[in-house]
C-alpha cells in the first residue's frame, strides 16, 4: 500500500508521544527522552507510577493500531523499540530529521538514518524521510538531493520537507524529480486554515497539484487557553502559537459555538475541521486514552455550515508567532579568534551575528547547483577544514597540466621550498583546486598550499623550462597568510563566493523569450556580473552590475523555471536564488534573420548564410526567402514543423525551435559586380521584414592569414614615421593613394600581409594617441581613401593588417576639474573607463597592474564595459565594412595578455602580432604563453643579434649552443615576425641608430627573408633605398614566396662564426641537415658555397648569396 493511501485511511499522524511514555508539567519533561520504556528504566519509580496511570507504551501503540492509526512520526535519534517491533506493510513510519547545520551532504542525513538500522532486509528502515527547517533554512533543494540518494539507496522510499514557502517546495520538488524521487508530504502549521491567504492558496494549490499530502503542526494551538484539551494546550510544544489579538478572540468564540452545539471538546472540533480542510493533524498522544479520544474525534463530521463559519474566523498569517527557528537555545557571547575578529555566535535562539557568521548562516539559505557545492562555498570562504591564515594558498588558472610551483617561502615546517630555500626547478605540483565551483573547465584552476608560511615568493612553470613570470619579469611575492588568486599575470586574495540573488520576477515575456529581473545578494558590497539559468542549466549571463536578463529560444506556452546566480570579477559563483516559473506566450510572426554574412566569393558563385531569428514566435520557422538587389532568386525549406502546437508542452527549450545555420549558394553572378542580399523569415502566411543586408563583389576571396598556417607569408610595414606628413605628387593627395600606387608591385612579388597605420583620428600626427575610434579620417588620408586601399588590397589577396592601439585613448572633452576624462565620440566614456592609477588623469576605474603610458589615458580593461566595447570597435574595424583582415597589437605591456587573446579572439583568430619590445626571449615567450599562443611577437632578440652580426661581421652569437638560431625564431617560430627596421628602431637612438648602410641592410635581408619566421619588409628599405635595393629585395620575397619557405620551415646552421654564416633551409622538413633542404643561404665577407651539386645561386648582393637546389 502506498504512503499516501495509508495515510488518508489513518487520517491523522501520530507523533512519538504515543511511544516515548512522557508526561509534561508547564514547562519540560518530568524525565528526558533516554528514559524511554525500555530495560534501562524499568527499575524507575516514576515510571512504574506514570505506567498504573496511563498504561505501556507498547499498550498505547497497540490501542493506536486497532484504532486504525497507521501512520507515526517519529526522530531519526530515538525510534522507540515499540516502533520497529510493529512495523509492517500496514504501517508507515515518517523519520523526521534534522540536518546539522554545518554538514550540508547525503553522508550528515545517512548518519541519522542509519543508527536506527533496516526493519528488514529488502525494505526501507522509513516510508517518508521529513527534512525539518530548524533554522529556516532555504536551501531545501539541495537537502533533497541529498535525501534521494539515500533513497536510491534503499533507506527511504519517500521524502518530505518542513515549514517552507511556495518557491523553495518548487525548488525541492524540482530537485526531486531531477534524482527520479518526489516529495510526498510537506508539514505546515495551522495558518494553512485560512485559504484566503496568498500565500496559503498558492502552496496548497501546488500540493495539489503534485499529489503532495500536508501534515498540519501545531493545530492545538488555536485553543489555547480553552482548557479542554488532552494534555492542555498550555503544556503543548508545538513550535508555533497565536498571538493575542481580536482575530483570535473571533476564531475561539467559532470553535466554543460550534462544540456547544454539538457537544464536543473544542479539540475535536478543531481536529475535525483541521481534517475536512484536507490537511493531516499530527498529534501527540501520552495515553490510550488520548488514542480512543483521536479516533473517536474522527468518527464524526462538520456540516458544510459549521465549517464556512470557522472559516470565516480562521485567524490571518499576522496572527501566527514566528517558529522559534532555533528552538528557544540561550544566546553566548563568545570572543572566539576566529578569521581574526571577535564576534558574537546566535547560538539556537539569539538574534545578533557577527558578520562572519551572518554570511555563513545566510549561505546556507541557498540552493546549491549540484551536491558538495555548499562545502565547496564554504572551503573558499575560509569556513571548515584547515584555517587559511595557517599558512599561504596560491590558487592558480593555467592551461597546463599540472603547473608547478618554484618557491620559497618562511614557513619552518618540514617540505620544499620552506625555511627560506628554493624548491629545486621546477618545483612543485599543483593540485586540482575545487575552490572555485562554477568558474573554468575542469583542469584549469589548480591550488597549492605552503603550511605556516606568512612570505611566499614564487613563479609558476610548465616542468618544461615555460614560466609565467609577473609583469616587469618578476617573481610573484605575498608578504601575508590567506588564500590568493593568480589569473592573466594579476595576484589578489580570493574573494569568498557571494550570496544568492533576491526577488527574482518576470518583467517580460513573448513566444519564445522570458525577460527577468532581480536585486543583488543582500549586503553584497562587490561588483558582480550575474548568471541566468533555465531548468537548472545556464543560458545567459550578464555585464557587472546588470540585474535583468533574457532567456531565447523558448517554445510558446510553454512552463520553463529559471534562478539567477552572482559571479565576482574572479569568476566565483554564488548558489541559485529561489526559482521563479513563467508559461511563455501563445505563437507569434517569427523575427528577422539574423547575422547574415557572406560565407564565400568567388568569380561564379556567392555563398551567404545566416542564424533564424531570435524571436521565432515559439514555433520553428519552416522556410527563408532570398533576394538579391530586392529581387527574389531563391527560397529554402528549414524541414522543421510549422504548426502552432509544435512547441506546446512543457520542459526545456526545443532543440527544433532553432536550427542550425543555414547557407545558401547563388550561381547566378556576374564576375566583378557587386550584389546585395536580403532575407524573409516565413511560416504558413506569416513572414518578417527584411533582414539587415549584406553587400558582395563576385571575385575570388581573400585567404585570411593565421600564425603556422605553412603559408610563405611576408609582411610589409607600409608607412614610416614620417608618413603622416607626406604628401604625393602636387601635395594634395594623401600616404594612402602613395600605398595604393605601389600595391600592384607589393601583390606581385608575394607580400601576403600590408601593415598600414593606426586608422583612426588621434591627438597626435602619427595615430598612436586614438581619440574617435570610430572616425577613420586621420593624417594618412580620408576614410574614403583607406577603404580604397583595403578593398583593392583584399582584392589582390593581400590582408591588410590593423594597427590596433587599444590600451589608451584619448578623451575629447575637459571635465569639471578641467582634466580631459569625457569621451564624447563613440563609444562614450567619463572617468570610470581611466585607471585609477593612471599618471595625468585621476581615473575612477580599477588601478592598473601592468605598465602605464605616459601619454594619454591608460583604459581600465578589468572593466566589462570597455571590454565590450572595445570587442565592437575591433569587430567593426574587421568586418567587411572596413576590411582589415590581420592585426598587430600597439603597447601590450599595458594590459592584460588573456584580454588581448580574447579580443583576437572576438574576430576569428587571424595573424596577429604584438609589440613587445623587450630582447629577453624569456619574457618575449612567458607574454606568448600568457596570450594563450594566440599572438605572435617581433622578434627583437633576434634583431639585436642580427643588427650586431652584420655591424661586426661576427656571426657566432646568431647560433645558441643547441644549434638552433638565436631569438624566438630559435624557440617559437610560428609566433616570431622577424624585421631589419621599423617606424620606431629607424629613427629612435635608444637602439644605437638605425640598422646600417644600403649593403648591411640587404644582409639583413637576406637572412630574414631565407628563415624561419615571418619577415617583415620595412616601407623605406623598400621603395626609398634606390632601385638595386629594391629589386634585390623583391627577387628575396620572390624566392620565399616560390620556395614556400613559411614560418616553421626547417633550418640548419652549418657555420656562424666571425667573417662567415651559413645555413640550409628547407621549406619541406622542420628537420633539416647539412647540404640538405631548398635553399642555402650565406652572409659575411669569407667565402662559402653549398657542396654538392644541384644548387644554382637565385641572389646576391655585397658579403651575402642566396642558393636554391634545381
């Protein structure tokens, strides 16, 4: 027989009263519950009285039984003998518990459960497992959880939840049903007489509605001070009581007229209406009498009459006391030394917390994700286990796999890198870190703890010679105990995990979306972004700050329940908030389709594709329009279904209500012209307006390059420092129709990559100081210009490559100090966006912890908003509106390394590489590995070396004892865009002057454009060191190009000493030999030739030659 069946025959449930033979004065116990009828009493003179008078426990359980009162309720901690003794397939046995509060797990209520041990074998030691609230707790979800898998275990059958409102009994029977089990019965208190309550309506509708029983606490209480009660309601323990007032005073003048005219105890009146409300009393019988009393109170009925007139006095919710959540426990002050500060503990009944212990109660009052997620909180808070201020913690985000940890540190306990010694390389591993529940991919946050430390000193490794140094190429260092976070080359103590959103609501909702809204965790001081769930799965989250968010791609009337959790700017999230469930609205007209784009361009054909709306009207879209120049050429069919019901139902978003992106091919173009496309949404007679057009030239397309594609790429710098001012011919034409004069020659040689100047107007000539980022007239020419340059190069297949200055700008208006901090052009700023920290302007944002420039405002990049922005600008700058295609990063040793591969990354991760000018190739590859390799660097070290080697005619310090050539080239060459000269090197004398004469410029060449690397051409060595240069030049990028001599060919150094170097390449083998590979090449006054045969010299010039086999 099921629970609920034994239930409605029993009608009532009797508590452990009936087992545990108490008798109750006005206050407590005559004797504690260890004096229970068993052996250990017998011999108690009190309770051989107590025995005359109200008979055996065992004789009470029986009369219960006969009476038909099948169903008992009783604690995990002191199940009478009587109860086992009886159980069988007619009894039902709800085990009230109450978790601990500081053991938020299945193992805390396990422990209960099992002391009692398995009536028998095969069948549960309890029907009903009944979490109680003794604090209020709201994090009854994730109790659930934890009851279920003791039902999967065989221990319970049933679960059920105590005093909790609406939302949390959605939340726990959600979780139930998550762990394939159910909540079957909810204890309540006596307000849920009154159905005019709000509240009230609303949770009994939802039991209801899942089959949920309600067993009603403190019933007794409303005849309080009534007097005809067995034992009086006066000595009662229930946990609520009514508060004196003329709402009482009308519902006991209800109860005393009805029992008068019926001839019944008040109690059983009460009991009666408590009954034919649908709720099921719990009550407490000490007797055999008080057993023949209940099940005679429920042999008789209330007229329809009678009930409507206690209804109609049933007391308001106001009228209710609050439970004592802490069951009446006194309040100790206790100065404990606890997280350093003293405080006061509310200890079972106390109404003051310290603020530790404020945070640490209130998180309990939430609903974790997933179990464990709780003790996780609390291990990153600093709660439970080992005390962080024993020591220091470094919690670490990193790729590899695992990190370690060269240190040293003060502790004087036993262990590497203690008592002031370094570890030796590479030191220690990390660990897997569980501090953070909810911030990266598993792998990627490791931890490692040094006990008794106060100073640690320490760099991160790979174990394979790769360290992440801090910025400047220094040692991290922390001078205190606690737990720090290193993420992206910043070192900051870890935030402890915020609290749950509050008043989570709908403000919005169609066919297929939900808009939400909600407040911040209570007394949250921090920044928080905050993240939106559906059905217990991520689907959005927000900017910092923003408290609304909208979920897409819902199907239409459709019930979907969401929470909301806060997440810090370190990326730790909070538990999920009280869930909120919303019906979406009937179907509507689908949207415009969204993100077109053109796929592909080629002479005789144009692919296009595009995203379905995001509003699809809650029904699939079931086919597309196409046109072109507002002519239709074409429609396709989505195969999905076009009726309105498709998505009726309930549960999570339909996999069909959004498809794939869908494509498109026209046959119909005409090479060389330009065509504009547009598409309709449609569904039965339903279709939406237009989609945003996209414009395409039939031609074929350009190949974006990308780092160690194997392309023979070369990059050309076309501008010097000095271009801004020049003019061409009559002086009235800008730099850009000079580069669009000499394109054709730059395409025919083989240049793949033309690096033009920073685009945007700027406060100064050259460009590096952006103010409008999105106004493209600059010194260098007009927008009109630039875009003529982009298209025809793009045209020719060459990419053009943005000089992109992203870490500073400057502002266009003074503020009310008079310091220029208002940023009027898009997009627009104040103060906010500048660095705290910045040397000129007293910037509000966050203090910037790389390298500050000294001339314009320094962007605080922490700040989501000028990330945002900043992506847009980039996105706009490579779209096929603008046209750049690659990237070179302006002053990267301003901000965050992971930022700037996030933003290469917002574009498609073309070519990109970054000024890094520093000759430490250690530093040059730690700026590599903190840009996750999605960026290439100049290779300076190998500059430097090469700029001393042709000046001296020493060649010994181009080879590294490995062999291999010096600089990144040696080590990374896949991220190594080598140069002879620069806008910066030609003309600044922090480098020693420019790189040398004519001839010494060509053995540079001659050497870069041979290796391993990107070369990269400088504009004057090119077209203003006379013909013979020039040539010479172009017949070397005609070599490589011919050869495909890329990136990550493979190089053999045979001879690098003074007067002479020389070396075999080969585009083929990475690993290449003496007289091996295409093409040999050799620089410096002594004379050298490959040997063997087959090898023809392809250029040559004063003190260099280059060979190619064939």
């Amino acid at each position: 027989m099921s629970f609920l069946k034994k239930l409605q025959e029993s009608q009532v449930v009797v508590q452990q009263g009936a087992f545990l033979f108490e008798v109750e004065d006005d206050t407590t116990s005559k004797y504690s519950k260890s004096e229970t009828v068993n052996s250990t009493c017998d011999s108690n003179p009190t309770v051989q009285a107590e025995r005359e008078v109200h008979g055996t426990a065992d004789h009470c359980l029986g009369e219960a039984l006969r009476g038909n009162l099948h169903v008992f309720l009783v604690e995990a901690d002191s199940v009478p003998e009587e109860c086992l003794a009886v159980h069988d397939k007619e009894t039902a046995v709800v085990c009230s518990v109450s978790p601990p509060v500081c053991a938020v797990s299945s193992q805390a209520l396990r422990t209960q459960v099992e002391a009692r041990g398995t009536f028998e074998e095969g069948q549960p030691s309890f029907q009903v497992l009944l979490l109680e609230q003794k604090m209020r707790m709201r994090n009854l979800s994730f109790w659930v959880a934890a009851a279920s898998q003791l039902a999967r275990e065989g221990l319970v059958e049933d679960i059920g939840v105590s005093f909790c409102t609406t939302a949390q009994l959605e939340s726990a029977i959600h979780a139930a049903k998550a762990s394939q089990h159910r909540i079957s019965v909810v204890r309540v208190h006596l307000s849920l007489l009154n159905v005019n309550e709000p509240e009230t309506a609303a949770l009994r509708r939802l039991c209801e509605s899942e089959g949920i029983a309600l067993l009603c606490e403190g019933w007794e209480q409303a005849t309080l001070g009534m007097g005809d009660c067995d034992p009086p309601v006066e000595e009662a323990r229930g946990v609520w009581s009514l508060v004196e007032s003329e709402a009482v005073s009308r519902l006991h003048e209800g109860i005393r007229k009805v029992a008068r005219s019926r001839g019944k105890a008040v109690r059983d009146v009460v009991l009666r209406w408590t009954v034919q409300k649908g709720l099921f009393p719990v009550v407490r019988c000490l007797s055999e009498a008080g057993v023949r009393k209940v099940r005679a109170a429920l042999e008789w009925r209330l007229e329809d009459s009678e009930m409507e007139a206690l209804d109609a006095c049933a007391p308001p919710a106001s009228a209710f006391a609050s439970p004592r959540p802490l069951h009446g426990w006194s309040i100790i002050a206790m100065p404990l030394l606890l997280f350093r500060a003293p405080f006061v503990i509310l200890w079972h009944g106390g109404v003051a917390l310290g603020a530790v212990w404020q945070r640490f109660l209130e998180a309990l009052t939430h609903s974790p994700a997933e179990s464990g997620r709780l003790d996780r909180y609390l291990e990153a808070a600093g709660v439970g286990g080992e005390a962080d201020d024993e020591g220091v913690t470094v919690v670490y985000c990193s790729g590899w796999t695992p990190p370690y940890l060269h240190m040293t540190s003060n502790s004087l306990e036993e262990g590497p890198g203690t008592g002031g010694e370094w570890t030796v390389a590479p030191g220690v591993p990390m660990v897997p870190s569980s501090r953070l529940p909810g911030f990266l991919g598993e792998g990627t946050v490791w931890e490692l703890s040094v006990r008794g430390a106060s100073r640690l000193e320490f760099v991160p490794n790979d174990g394979n010679g790769k360290w992440d140094k801090a910025p400047g190429n220094r040692n991290y260092c922390v001078e205190t105990p606690g737990v720090f976070f290193l993420r992206d080359g910043t070192l900051e103590p870890l935030e402890p995990a915020p609290l749950a959103p509050e008043n989570l609501e709908v403000i919005q909702k169609g066919p297929s979306f939900v808009g939400l809204r909600w407040s911040p965790p209570c007394g949250e001081k921090r920044k928080t972004r905050f993240r939106l769930y559906l059905d217990g799965l991520p689907v959005t989250e927000t900017e910092e700050g923003v408290c609304e968010g909208r979920a897409s791609g819902l199907t239409a009337s459709t019930t979907f329940r969401f929470a909301v959790t806060a997440v810090t700017s370190q990326g730790v999230e909070g538990p999920l908030s009280a869930f909120v469930s919303v019906k979406t609205g009937p179907p509507g007209p689908p949207g415009r389709p969204r993100f077109v784009r053109v796929d592909e361009e080629r002479a005789d054909r144009v692919t296009i594709s595009w995203e379905c709306p995001e509003d699809t009207g809650g029904v699939p879209v079931s086919r597309y329009r196409i046109y072109r120049d507002d002519e239709e050429v074409g429609e396709i069919q989505t195969g999905r279904p076009a009726s309105a019901d498709a998505g009726a139902g309930s549960g999570s978003p339909a996999p069909c209500l959004w498809h794939p992106r869908l494509q498109w091919t026209d046959t119909g173009v005409i090479e060389g012209e330009n065509f504009r496309y547009t598409l309709t949404a449609c569904r039965g007679p339903l279709q939406s307006d237009a989609s945003e057009a996209v414009e395409t030239t039939a031609a074929n397309p350009l190949v974006v390059p990308r780092l160690g594609d194997g392309r023979p790429h070369v990059m050309l710098q076309a501008f010097h420092w000095g271009s801004c001012h020049v003019r061409g011919r009559g002086g009235d034409s800008s730099w850009y129709s000079i580069v669009l004069q000499h394109l054709d020659t730059v395409t025919e040689a083989g240049v793949s990559m033309l690096w033009l100047p920073p685009p945007c107007q700027s406060a100064d000539a050259h460009g590096y100081l952006p103010s409008g980022w999105y106004n493209l007239d600059s010194n260098y020419g007009s927008r009109e210009e630039l875009l003529k340059v982009l298209k025809k190069a793009r045209t020719q297949g060459v990419a053009p490559v943005l000089d992109l200055v992203a870490n500073h700008r400057c502002a266009d208006a003074q503020d009310e100090k008079g310091e220029w901090s208002v940023y009027r052009q898009e997009p627009s700023w104040g103060k906010w966006a500048i660095c705290s920290n910045d040397p000129n302007v007293r910037g509000e944002g966050r203090p910037s912890n790389f390298e500050n420039i000294k001339y314009a405002p320094n962007l605080d990049h922490s700040n989501p908003q000028i990330q945002a922005d900043t992506r847009s600008w980039l996105s706009w700058l490579c779209s096929r509106e603008v046209g750049f295609a690659a990237l070179r990063l302006d002053y990267v040793i301003g901000y965050c390394p992971g930022l700037q591969a996030q933003y290469v990354e917002s574009v498609g991760a073309p070519f990109a590489v970054a000024e890094n000018w520093n000759g430490d190739p250690q530093v040059l590859n730690s700026y590599v590995r903190s840009a996750r390799g999605r960026v290439a660097v100049f290779d300076f070290p190998t500059y430097y070396s090469l700029k001393g080697a042709v000046g001296r005619n020493d060649f010994a310090g181009l080879r590294r004892a490995d062999g291999k050539p010096q600089g990144i080239i040696g080590d990374d060459p896949a991220r190594a865009v080598t140069f002879v000269e620069n806008h910066d090197t030609s003309h600044l004398e922090i480098v020693g002057g420019p790189f040398g004469d004519a001839h010494q410029v060509l053995r540079g060449y001659a050497y870069i454009l041979t290796h391993p690397g990107t070369p990269c051409v400088f504009w004057p060595d090119l077209f203003d060191r006379g013909r013979e240069a020039s040539e010479k030049i172009l017949s070397l990028i005609r070599l490589r190009t011919s050869l495909g001599i890329h990136a990550q060919s493979g190089v053999f150094v045979d001879v690098a000493r003074l007067g002479l170097y020389a070396a075999f390449v080969s585009s083929r083998h990475q690993n290449c030999q003496r007289g091996g590979g295409d093409l040999a090449v050799k620089i410096g006054s002594d004379d050298w030739a490959p040997g063997g045969g087959g090898w023809s010299v392809a250029a040559c010039g004063h003190h260099w030659a280059v060979w190619r086999r064939g």
